[in-house]
C-alpha cells in the first residue's frame, strides 16, 4: 500500500494518498409519497448491504503519536475525522464493525441522502477520510489510558516536530484486543450506544426491520401499518402519540406500565386501543395461528393464521406477524414500536473517567459533554449517541464535525503556545 507524508501534521504518521479515494456519487433511494405502506419496503433483508467491515481492509496503525484517535467509526466518529484530516492533522479512526443502525434497510431524515443504506453510507464516509490522508483502522479498544506530560515528552522525542509539543500536552496510549497499541495527543469517543429490548421472546430477532423505536426514522416505511406499542414506562405515551400520526391502526401495549386515566381518555379520542393484557411472545409471519374469530385487540383475526410479512408472499418468516397474550390471543401486528434502552458504549474507556449521567426515566446512560463534545477530561472529547444517545445521523454526523473542528482549534493553540514559550526563552546570540 503506497503511502505518502501529509507534510504539515504535528504527527509522524504515514497516510494513504489520494488515489485510495474514489469519485462519490449519490445513490439515495426516491421515495413513492404516494404509496400505501408495502411491508416489503420495511422488512426486506436483501436490502441492507453488510453492515460490517468484510468488504474493507483497513488501513495499517502507523509508527509515532498521531494528533487525534477517533474510537468509532459511524457517522459522528467518520465526520469528526474527516474536519481532523482536512485540517491536516495526522488522524486514525478506530471502527468495531458493529454500527447501532446496521439491521436498518436505510438512513431516513438526511438531507440528500435520504434512503442510503447504512453501509453504503459508512463506505462513502471513510473513502472521505482517506481522501484528506486520515487513517481507518479495524478493531476493538479495550483500553485507553492517559499518561502524563514526562511521557509524553518520552513518546514523541523521535519525531522531527517534538519540539512544537507543549511539555504538558496529553498524551494517550490506546490498545486494541489484539494488541497493537498507539500513542495519540487527543481523543474523540463515538462510540455509539447499545440498544436494550425488553425480554420478550422473539422480539430482539426483528428489531430494526419489524421492530422499530424511531418515528423519523422508520415511520414513512410503517406508514398505514397495523402497529403496536410495547410500553415500556411513561414515555410510551408519547411513543404512541408521534406513531399515531403515521397510522390510524394503533394498539397501547400497557406490559404492566401505568396508564391514568387522562391518557386513557386522550388515547380513545385518538382512536388507540388499549390492551392491559401481558405480551408473551412475538410471533414470526407464517408462524402459529391465533385461531378464528376476533384477535385480542379487536380486529378480525380471518383464519387465525398470521399473514406473511411480503406483499408478494414470498417473504415467508422474515416479519413480525403480531403478538401472543397471556390467555393464548393472538393480536395480530405488522410493526412494533418500542422505546430501547440506551447504554452508552464505553468499553475499555474506564481508565479515562469520562463523566456519566443516567438518562430520565431509566432510558439509559450517556457521557455528559459541554461545548463542541469537551467532557471535562483533558484531551478527551465525545460525539454522537454516546453523549446524545436520541440523536439522528444527520445530528451525529453534526456533532462529530463540530468536535473534530474544536480539537484541531484546541491542538493550534497548544503549538502555538509552546512555539512563544520556545521563542522567548531561547538563548539569544
């Protein structure tokens, strides 16, 4: 792999030229504003390309400290490296291969790439920092650890441009589990978060295709559909409220949560059934039978056996045909809605204490950041769902850039710094 020196990077690190970088075009997919929900649209694996980082080799970890390591590869990680890489910083980003938005069919609420596939989207994103000489790199972190300004000065005495480090610059050693290590004067955590789904049998194997959290960025795929909401605490009640918008066919899961009986009123003048009775299972389309008549929640069940997921029927077992009750009903569903736990990803990272804060609700953990993702911790700054766990692509792509900005704009005065303090005290004559 050729590789050449971007010249004017505080870093020693090598990168590849820009002949790695391919001319990008856009492949979002149009969308029918006048279609009635298609399940195919929703629950068609084949639309997805692979999510992983099969189909890239990435690039070697270079020798020397590099100004800036991103841990995480989605869109705030590849977008706060690529301001890096174009600001000429020698930059590496580290990706797990394991992105929150991977079961998603495509990314919804982007302006000009509406319907890009997840991967296809992650492809684009690193061809981009190559292009600017930054670095993609696989694997998983599972330690990053600060080292003081003595080694700091240590680690970066071999490279031609030491002499520009402030004496009490951070300095970070970070190690991948298959224990390669490298050196990095800032970091930028964008990790993502991890999604918990209540233990319902069979839920967790359809989530992001027939079952979905997100209302912006599903919602017009499961537009018309029969929906359900598993409620998992107060803040259900809103979940239903913004999925009622997409559907007039909405049934209130209540699993056990409280409903008062204002939000029961205001659901009936909506028009949204309430079934207090506990969900057991999820049922697979073409899977089991709820028998004639009437299902639990009111509509006609027909057969009783659950209809398959594809319009054309060739989809046999790929979606969700509905839920099983306690007493045996079935409540027949296409599309179930429910608000995940989010836990921010922060694995190997304990050694940095980063600050952590408990989302209302008992929604989940983030990293608390301040201006442009700062945490608190020197050298250290977060991005995306780790610190904003509710955010978009767009949003996480937006906040990786404006962290990536304030890190080149924190390293510009630290040298500048350190090159006045040089200048006045050298010797003269």
């Amino acid at each position: 792999m050729s590789s050449t020196d971007t010249g004017n990077n505080t870093g020693t690190a090598k990168h590849p030229g820009t002949d790695r970088a391919a001319a990008l075009d856009d492949t979002g997919d149009p969308i029918d504003p006048s279609g009635a929900f298609d399940p195919s649209d929703a629950f068609d694996p084949s639309d997805a390309a692979d999510p992983g980082n099969a189909a890239d080799p990435g690039d070697a970890i270079p020798d020397g400290t590099l100004d800036a390591v991103v841990i995480g590869g989605g869109a705030a990680g590849l977008n706060g490296a690529l301001m890096l890489a174009r600001s000429r910083r020698s930059v590496l980003v580290l990706d797990s291969g394991a992105p929150r938005n991977a079961p998603a069919a495509g990314v919804h609420g982007l302006f000009a790439l509406d319907g890009t596939p997840p991967a296809e989207l992650l492809r684009r994103g690193r061809a981009e920092v190559r292009r600017y000489g930054g670095l993609v790199a696989h694997g998983t972190v599972v330690s990053a650890v600060p080292v003081g300004p003595a080694a700091a000065e240590r680690a970066t005495a071999a490279t031609p441009r030491s002499e520009v480090l402030p004496a009490d610059d951070p300095l970070f050693t970070v190690t991948l589990a298959d224990g390669r290590a490298l050196t990095a004067r800032r970091l930028l955590v964008a990790t993502g978060v991890r999604d918990g789904l209540p233990e319902i049998p069979g839920l967790a194997e359809h989530w992001g295709r027939g079952v979905v959290h997100c209302p912006y960025c599903h919602g017009w795929e499961v537009r018309d559909a029969p929906i359900g909401i598993l409620a998992v605490g107060p803040a259900s009640a809103h979940h239903a409220l913004l999925f009622r918008q997409l559907t007039d066919d909405l049934v209130y899961f209540t699993r056990g949560t409280e409903l008062d009986e204002d939000t029961r009123a205001r659901f009936a003048a909506r028009g949204i059934r309430i079934v207090d009775t506990p969900v057991t299972e999820v049922v697979r389309a073409a899977d089991g039978s709820a028998g004639s008549g009437r299902t639990a929640d009111g509509s006609d069940a027909g057969s009783g056996e659950p209809a398959d997921s594809r319009a054309d029927g060739s989809g046999a077992g790929s979606g969700v045909a509905g839920v099983r009750l306690a007493g045996g009903e079935f409540a027949a569903r296409r599309v179930l809605a429910v608000a995940s736990t989010m836990v921010a990803r922060t694995d190997g990272l304990d050694a940095l204490g980063l600050p952590m804060e408990e989302l209302p609700g008992g929604m989940g953990r983030r990293v608390v950041t301040g201006l442009a993702g700062t945490t608190g911790v020197p050298g250290v700054w977060a991005a995306g769902n780790v610190a904003d766990p509710t955010a978009q692509v767009g949003q996480s792509a937006a906040a990786g850039a404006l962290a990536g900005a304030h890190i080149n704009a924190h390293l510009a005065t630290a040298e500048t710094e350190a090159a006045f303090v040089r200048s006045v005290t050298a010797p003269t004559g």
